[in-house]
C-alpha cells in the first residue's frame, strides 16, 4: 500500500508535536525539526508507520479477527465511532471501564443485560408500571451509551488501536498484560516503546486524527473485501472437487460402512483358519487290555 501524499498531511496538520517542555525524549527518532519551541514530526517516518500499521489491520481483517478501536478524547472519539461503524469493528468512545479487556467476563454480563433491557422495552414493558418502565429506560441508556460499541464483540479482540496513549493509559495496560496488539497514533509527548506499531502524528487536532484513522480503515476494508474473494474461491474450488456437498455425505457413509463390513468379514475369516494342531480334537486315548484278565479267563 501507498502512503498518504506528503501535502495532505501538511494540510492537516499531521506535522504538528507538543511543545519542546512536554517532549518525550524517546519520540526523538520520530522528530525532524524545532521550531519556535515546538517540536515537527518527521512525515517520512509517520508514512513508514502508516503502511506497516495498515498492512497489520489489513491482515487481521482478513484472517476475521476483531481490531478494538479506542477513542475517549473529545475531538477524536466521533471520527472514531464513525470509522468503527463502517468496517464492522468494536469500539470505545464513551469512558474505558477500567477491566473491559481483564475482566471481560464481568463485561458480557453487563452487556447480556443491556441486551435484556432493550428486549423488555421493545416488547412494550407488559407487566411494570410507568416508574419502573422509566428506570429501565435510564439504565438501558446509561449501558448503552458506554457499551453500545462492544454489544457485538464475543470475545477479546487480536488488536487495539489506540488515538492518544497518554489520554489511554489504562486500555494500554490491559492491552499489554493480556499480550494483545497494540496500533497507536503517538505524539511527542508519548513513549513510542509501549506500542507494538506506533505512528508518530498529531493526536489533538480532528483533522489529522481523520485522515489517519480514515486511511487505516480504508486498509481494513480491503482486507474485508479480501476475505470475502478467498471465501468464494474456498467454496467454488470445493464444489468442483467434491460435486454436489448434500450428496457427498451419504456416498462417504455408505463407503465407510462397506468398507468397515469387507474388514469385519476378514477378521472373521482369519479366526476361521486356524492352524491344524488347534483346529483338530485331540483323539481318545484307549487302554490296552490287561493280562490279568486274560489269566482269569
């Protein structure tokens, strides 16, 4: 994939870093110049991140995992919730609830039973009064608001990407504690180690946080379409080899069963030919006449 033209991200603002006092020291491969005590971002190197944290999300989307997008910043979380959206992925726009990766457990509990309210409430409340239909309505909103964005996601996603891991500091952690895969943009007041795939950019301005997040999904769509292509192949290349897949298994029960029949009868034949000495009676083993009785005769 191509990166996104160099003027673009001038335009928007993408350059931009925090001022030379708030600097982090370990952003210092990442800068390119200070100018009046603020520090610019290396736009060479943030098109070197974009591609590579886009062909990762490309990959992931194309094996069918899921990528957490988290975004609780006020100029950020919008765009977020948007881009989200459109690709299909979980996000978190509203507050992180602190164990929502750790505790997941307690999570779908929590989301079972927004799941239940909306049910309630969409089959009319039968059986409670106005106070308690009005309850259930306050807290149904209250839990879809913070879990609205992970209602779908069943189990711990492959990858968080993460806008501002100062701001996110707690869903960096978790991230890290349970080994999952971290895509950040990072400013220059941020540490760039914590993140597996950081991708030095301005954080605070919407614009450069929308042509970014824009561009990654636009990597995630693809790796969608992708998977879609191998499915269709998968299920051509298999109907040509195998034909008709309802009449298949019949075939390959009876095949079994005959062939299961064939060794049933040479067992039974082998037991059958046994070797002479065991097969054939022993003879009766008659006494000779004695020679008293003879003298008595």
């Amino acid at each position: 994939m191509q990166g996104i033209p160099t003027q673009e991200l001038l335009d928007a603002g993408v350059h931009f870093g925090h001022l030379k006092k708030k600097w982090n020291p370990k952003m210092q491969p990442y800068i390119f110049v200070e100018r009046k005590g603020i520090h610019i971002i290396d736009l060479n190197k943030t098109n070197e991140a974009l591609v590579q944290a886009a062909q990762t999300m490309r990959n992931i989307a194309r094996s069918g995992r899921k990528i957490l997008f988290v975004a609780t910043k006020k100029q950020a979380k919008d765009i977020v919730a948007d881009a989200a959206k459109s690709v299909g992925m979980p996000y978190a726009t509203e507050r992180w609830l602190g164990g929502m990766l750790t505790n997941f457990a307690t999570i779908r509990r929590s989301i079972k039973k927004m799941q239940t309210i909306d049910k309630t409430l969409n089959d009319g409340a039968k059986g409670l009064v106005k106070k308690e239909r009005l309850m259930l309505e306050r807290e149904g909103r209250k839990l879809e608001r913070v879990l609205g964005g992970i209602a779908n996601m069943n189990r711990l996603p492959s990858a968080l990407f993460l806008v501002d891991i100062v701001h996110e500091h707690i869903a960096l952690k978790e991230a890290k504690k349970l080994g999952i895969q971290t895509i950040a943009m990072v400013d220059t007041n941020c540490d760039p180690t914590k993140v597996d795939a950081p991708i030095p950019a301005n954080d605070d301005a919407s614009k450069s946080v929308a042509l970014i997040v824009n561009y990654l999904t636009e990597a995630i769509k693809e790796g969608l379409k992708e998977r879609e292509q191998d499915k269709l192949a998968n299920a051509s290349s298999g109907g040509d080899q195998g034909g008709d897949g309802e009449n298949d298994a019949p075939r390959r029960k009876r095949a079994s069963g005959t062939r299961r029949r064939r060794q049933g009868g040479e067992n039974t034949n082998n037991n059958n030919e046994s070797t002479p000495e065991q097969s054939a009676p022993a003879p009766e083993v008659t006494e000779a006449p004695k020679e008293e009785s003879k003298n008595e005769e």
